[in-house]
C-alpha cells in the first residue's frame, strides 16, 4: 500500500493524538475535540494529520456538601484521651475535608465551609509536567499545626507536602515505593501526636513508618509488624474510632468481609486481634474514611457503591457502625478518594473502536461499568488500514498511549508532549503488542510482543513513552493463542497480569510476577467457551474497584464486561450495549 492510498507517510515526523477525554468535575463531563490539518505544500506527499487535544473544563467544580449534624455516639472525653488531629484539615479550621483526584488528574478538595476548589502542588525540582498521582493521602502532626499532603507516583516516588490551604509545597521526596501496593496513613499509631505511614508489600508484609517532625526525613525506618495482609482488597486507615487516640483499622477481604484492627499504641504491634464487623461490603468498590464528620469523635466510613452512590458509617466507638446515611450519588467520576482503602488503579480507563469505514472513535469509562458516548478522533476515514495498539500509560501522566506500527516503525501518537514520538524501526516481525502495565516492579510500563513463531518479548519502557530497553526473551509456544490482552491487575495483588485466549476458545490467566527475568507465572485456567466472542479488549478498570477488567464482543454485536472478582477469575458478564460490530477492531 503507498502513502497515496492509505493517505498515511510512509516515513517522517507523525502528529499527536491526544485521545484521552477527561472529565473534569464530578457532576459533568466535558467532550469535544480540537482538531487541525494543515495543507500540504504542492512537493510534498501527503501527511494525515491526527491531532485531538483533552477538553478543557466545561462546568465549575461540584459541590460534595457534606453535612456536620450534631455529635452522637460515645463521649471522647470518658476516658480522658483526647480526640485524634483530622488528618486532612486542608483549610485549618480543624475539621476534615474530603480529598479526591478525578480523571482528568485534578486533585479536589471539599472542605466544611466554603466551595470546593482545586488543590494544586510545587513540586520545585522533583517536578513532572502532566505527573498524574497513582494515589494521594493526608496526615496529621508532622508539620506544627498542619496537615501533610503525600503523593505517591506509579514510577514509586513518594513526596511529602507543607499544606498552605490552597496548594502545597514540597519538602521530602524519596524513591523506591514502587515496591508496595498500598501505601496510607492511618493516623498515629505509636502515641506519639505524629501521623505515621503504613505500606503493605505484593506479598503481604505490613510495614509501619513511624512520623516525624523533621524536615529532612519525616518518616523514620520502617519496621515489620506483619504478614498475611494480602488477604485484604482494602485496607482503611480510621485514625481514631475507639476514642483511646490511637489510629484503628478496618479491613475487606474480596468475600466482603469487614475486620476492626483496634491499634495498640506499640510501634512493633500496633493492631490489636482483628474482630469482625460486617459482610456484605463487596457491594462497595471504594471505601474510604474522613475524620469525624459528625462531631462524634469517631472517624467515619465512606463507601461507595459501583453505581455512584455514597454512604457513610458513623462508628458507635467500639468498631461498630450505626446505621448508614446516603451522601448523594453521582460519585463515579471520582477517580481516588484520598485515605482510601483500595489497591488504585492506574494506566488505562478507555477504550478505542475503528469502524469499516477507518474512522475512530473513543469511549471513557465512568468507573460504573459503562462507557460515556464516544467521540471521533480526526476525520472520516482517517485511519483506515492503521494498525493501532492500545497500551498502558508508558509516561507519569497516567493516560494511556495509543501506538501505531506503520511500515515497520513503532509510533507513540499521544505521547504527553503532544508531538508523535517515533519508538523506533522493526517492529513489523511482531503480529501481536500487548501494554498491560509494569512487568518489572520499576514502576514503568512496559510492552509485550509476540513474534510469527511464537516467541514471546518483554520490553521494558524507559518510563517516558519514547522507547524500550533490549529485548528479553520470555517465553516460547504463544502462537497457540489468538488473543493476549491485558490492561492492569486480575488476580487482586496490584501487579500487572496478562489473558491468553487460545484457539479451542479456553481462557488463561498468566498472573504478573513483577521480575523481569520471568514476568509471568504458570498460566492457570479461567474459563472456556470464550471462541464464541469475535473481538476481545481489555480498557483497564471499568468499575473503579481497581482491578482490570475486559470486554468480549459476539458475532451480533453485543458487548458484555467481565469484572475482575480480585482472585483471578470473572464474575458473570453484564451487557453493556449493541451496534459494536460496527467496529473492525476494539483496542
């Protein structure tokens, strides 16, 4: 095919797609593309040019209005402790306010009085340009009369902020968090008045990080005080519940299972026995808490259901809830509540389809199962022939790239400098590219591509979206599958995993080791009858439980989700609409 037919260079400097449509409040969605094309000069060949810039915000930020009714429940002052610091008092007025980052990568906060407003950070020479936040927290007592602000970065850079109400301004920043799936605070758990940082392993360990006051190192050595915590798909820091002044902890296991983890004061043991509180939380994909809402004395419980609605728990005081109140629904958009209890997702929440006729459209993800209605990138027909790859984020701006093989060259068409980044030359041996995340535990995304005979690679990307290690060989026999797909984490540990179809229509998963060498485990069996769907894709976390999921599509049309249950299996599909067999692929 020459560049005249499909309307496509065969070589030279491509232009950006910035695919990704954000929405930037919690109430509305903003969607619309600027597109360009510039003429050709009369000696040239000509360009197809595929520029889509991210919308700005369309609708003021949403107002949460979280009520203080008066106090309830048990007296903080029966046993003499005094109340717990609010760890996100952001304003200063001594009550907590409710921290969220939504998809755009906007960090809101909503505080008790007043309207909600954007929080912005200075992150002086550990700046980012575009760094979306793979998580945010707060804590109480490190700074003299003010709340810290902790972000934590997928490539493992975790950075401590002096909170000036309105933005913050770094002070501490250190690197190597990568190693943990979760890392919160829940309060202060040694009895010191210093909010202290809990990080738990892929494995399983629970590492405490005591708070300091210092400048140069806020946070002392870390000291083990447990195993076993992989068990939980949530772990919520409560600060104080049981009115002792100790943080508390509540924790789910995927059967929905809720444990009260009473603290103890002691650095080395700081939980006492967990008691069971509750089942039937598996209704929720998010629990989060916020620092007595309620004038109680107690923190609160946040949960949000998978349709948006939001419910808050007040404790009794003795690691029981009173009867919940519903805080308004509409909730999906947020993408990260700050001192939630999930393992976040990051990297991918979209969805692309090229129809027959070479143009494509893009479908967001409401973190509820289903899709916004699409939006077209560029003009009709555009990219009709393109072979397009859908991959995770392989930058610190958390968006997914979408990659182009074009005559053997390698294309990042939405690298974050909104120019096309040419990869580079001899790709066009691989029939199969595969992004599904961090294979390597440097906090990078990385790429998989398999070759005619069926030999697997593992390319390990240099964390900008401009290019990859060498080449490492992992594995032989794949060409017995017709599909690999994955966007993100199946097995509910937080490594990247990867799905295999193979051709008598089985499903395999391949559990994500987090070591190059060998990235993948054994593949392990998940289900069968799978030949029946014309197009599989994975578009990453549709539910905002933080675990991936993927969409199949039948012969007739019909597009069903599979949602990750956290174990490693799917539950049962859910429709999610038809007319998808208008598209010739999905990526």
């Amino acid at each position: 095919m020459t560049s005249t037919e499909s309307g496509r260079a065969a070589a030279g400097p491509r232009r950006s797609t910035r695919a990704r449509v954000a929405a930037c409040t919690a109430l509305a969605l903003a969607a619309g593309m600027l597109l360009a094309a510039p003429a050709a000069q009369a000696d040239e060949t000509p360009v197809q040019d595929r520029t889509a810039v991210r919308p700005k915000a369309a609708a003021p930020l949403p107002t949460f209005e979280l009520p203080r009714p008066a106090g309830h429940g048990a007296s903080v002052a029966e046993d003499g402790a005094l109340p717990a610091k609010p760890r996100s008092d952001v304003d200063g007025d001594g009550q907590s306010d409710m921290l969220s980052q939504n998809v755009a990568g906007r960090v809101l906060v909503d505080p008790v009085n007043g309207e909600p407003y954007e929080y912005g950070f200075e992150d002086g020479a550990n700046a980012s340009p575009g760094v979306f936040y793979k998580d945010v927290f707060s804590a109480a007592g490190l700074r003299a009369d003010s709340t810290v602000v902790f972000t934590l970065t997928q490539t493992g850079r975790l950075s401590a902020y002096t909170n000036y109400g309105t933005y913050g301004q770094v002070f501490w920043s250190g690197q190597g968090w990568q190693i943990y799936n979760k890392v919160f605070s829940p309060g202060d758990l040694n009895g010191d008045g210093v909010g202290d940082v809990l990080a738990r392993t892929f494995a399983g360990e629970l590492y405490l990080y005591p708070g300091t006051t210092s400048d140069i190192r806020p946070l002392a050595s870390r000291v083990l005080v447990g195993s076993g915590w992989a068990q939980y798909d949530q772990l919520v820091g409560m600060n104080d519940v049981d009115h002792d002044g100790i943080a508390d902890l509540f924790t789910r296991n995927t059967a929905g299972e809720l444990y009260f983890y009473s603290g103890t004061g002691e650095t080395t043991r700081p939980f006492a026995a967990r008691v069971k509180a509750g089942t039937g939380w598996n209704m929720f994909n998010t629990l989060f808490s916020l620092d007595d809402v309620n004038n109680d004395g107690s923190a609160d419980l946040f949960a949000r259901t998978y349709s948006g609605d939001l419910y808050d728990y007040s404790s009794t005081g003795t690691g029981s809830f009173l009867p919940r109140v519903k805080y308004g629904s509409n909730w999906n958009p947020a993408f990260q509540f700050a001192n939630a209890g999930n393992i976040p997702a990051w990297g991918k929440d979209e969805l692309f389809g090229l129809d027959g006729n070479g143009s494509l459209f893009y479908y967001w993800d409401l973190n509820n199962g289903r899709f916004v209605p699409r939006v077209k990138i560029g003009d009709t027909g555009a990219w009709k022939g393109a072979r397009l790859v859908h991959v995770s984020s392989l930058d610190d701006n958390g968006y997914s790239e979408l990659l182009e093989v074009y005559n053997g060259t390698l294309y990042n068409l939405s690298h974050k400098s909104d120019e096309t980044q040419v990869i580079g030359s001899g790709w066009g041996v691989y029939n199969t590219l595969v992004g599904p995340g961090d294979l390597s535990s440097d906090g990078k995304g990385d790429l998989i591509a398999r070759d005619g005979s069926g030999v697997l690679y593992l390319y390990r990307g240099n964390g900008n979206g401009t290019g990859f290690a060498a080449k490492q060989r992992i594995g032989s026999g794949w060409g017995q599958f017709n599909a690999l797909l994955g966007a993100g984490d199946i097995s509910g540990d937080g490594r990247a995993d990867l799905v295999a179809r193979a051709k008598d229509g089985k499903l395999y998963l391949y559990e994500g080791t987090g070591a190059a060498a060998a990235p993948f485990k054994a593949k392990r069996l998940i289900g069968s009858g799978w030949g029946a769907y014309t197009k599989l894709a994975a578009p990453g976390d549709m539910t905002g439980d933080g675990r991936a999921d993927i969409v199949a599509r039948t012969s007739g049309g019909t597009l069903y989700r599979y949602d990750s249950d956290g174990k490693g299996n799917f539950k049962p599909k859910a429709s999610i609409g038809t007319g998808w067999n208008t598209y010739s692929g999905l990526y």
